[in-house]
C-alpha cells in the first residue's frame, strides 16, 4: 500500500477472506481477532443500535426472522441473540456464509444458543433467494461488492425484509486507514492486518449510500458512528 493513500474511489482489490475456500488456524485466529476488534471499537453497538430502530413498532409477541449475512464466527447473532432475550423478543436468527470453515465454527462457537442456526449459501444463489426472513443485518459484509452489485442485490432483499435493513460499515477515510496502521501493530495476524487496510478503501463515503439508497428508492437513515462506520438503515417506501 502507498504511504500516500488515495481515498477518492471505492477499490476494487480482492480481500483474503473473500476466497469461499480459505480455512486454517489463520482463518479460526482472524475470526477470533475480527470478533474483539469489533467489540472494542463499538461496532457491535451500531448493529444493535439499529436494530432497534427497526424494531421499535414490532410487539415483541411476535417471532421474528433475522438473518445475518457474511455472519463469520457468529459473533455478532451471539450478541443480537441475547440481546433478543434480554428485552422479550421471540428471535430466530440465521447466520449466512459462503465458506463452510467460517460456518462450521460459527456453529461450534454457539453450540449454547437455541434460536441461532447457520447456512452456507451465497448470497447470489437460488437458495438464498427462497429464505424466510424480517430483517437483514450487513456488519462489515457490503463493502465486499461494488455498488452495482449492491443495488442488484439490495434491491430484491428490501423486498422480502418485511421490517428493514441494518447495515454497519465502513467510511473510506485517510484518517480510518492510518489509525488502523497504527493498530495493525499490536496484531499478530496477516489476514486481519492487510484485510483490514483494504476494506477501509473498499469502504463508503456518506453520498454513495445516499445515491444507492436513492436508487433503490428506498427509506433510508444513514449516521456516522465513531471508529469511522456508517449506520445505515434501509426500509420499503
């Protein structure tokens, strides 16, 4: 990567994590890495922040179907699931992962929580298009694809979401990219540390989730949160 990083246009560059094939203790340590560094940044927080917002008017008497995509090691449905029980909500929750390592330890890593279930499916597959489901949730998982792509795709999920859309992602930002250098150095793991600084440049800039939303002629809230994410929030019109 240039010292002088170019933050103008989203990139393109492929993501280790992005070969469906990727397995190891490097894979396993990566997921176990991802999972804190997400906690301590707060970024659970912007997921389960969101989700609320969606909730708000649903009676709580009523299951609901929430399905995670590019779930990983299942951290962030752990936290939705007892969430969930804590405020009385009838969750049935559904991890969504093309890798069947990253599925597999997901699935050893919840092994304790009843309503948590995972499938390996891609997303642009037959069989995610005949899921069940209220709400989507999109952690780190969107910037993997260009906007092109996302439009496609979204556009078909805001469908079938009968309650909304909770997407936290990344803001593409000189000042994310170097404050994750200087992170990267206390963190014993290649995937993580070269992951990590191209999916701040694959990342969004507020006006292109206002153009995709735009374009899905969708409801939409987007706020900044800090460790330079977006919360970005899509409902049907």
């Amino acid at each position: 990567m240039s010292l002088l990083v170019n933050t103008k246009y989203r990139s393109d560059q492929q993501e280790i994590m992005d070969d469906l094939s990727y397995d190891g203790p490097i894979l396993l340590d990566a997921l176990d890495k991802l999972a804190k560094i997400n906690q301590w940044l707060g970024g659970n927080a912007v997921t389960i922040n969101g989700l609320k917002n969606v909730l708000k008017n649903h009676p709580k008497s009523e299951p609901i179907t929430i399905i995670d995509l590019g779930c990983g090691g299942g951290d962030m449905l752990r936290e939705v699931s007892r969430f969930g029980k804590r405020h009385g909500y009838r969750f049935q929750l559904i991890g969504i992962d093309a890798n069947p390592n990253t599925i597999s330890y997901a699935e050893s890593q919840s092994k304790t929580y009843d309503n948590i279930q995972f499938k390996t499916i891609d997303i642009f597959s037959e069989a995610f298009k005949q899921l069940d489901y209220d709400v989507v949730l999109a952690t780190l998982f969107l910037h993997h694809f260009k906007d092109e792509t996302l439009i496609s795709f979204l556009k078909s999920v805001l469908k079938q979401a009968k309650y909304g859309i909770v997407v936290n992602d990344l803001h593409r930002h000189k000042l994310a990219y170097y404050l994750f250098k200087v992170l990267c150095t206390t963190i014993q793991n290649k995937t993580i540390v070269e992951d990590g600084l191209t999916s701040v440049l694959r990342g969004f800039k507020r006006k292109e989730l206002i153009h995709i939303s735009e374009e899905l002629n969708a409801n939409y809230h987007i706020r900044w949160r800090w460790a330079f994410r977006y919360q970005w929030i899509l409902k049907q019109n």
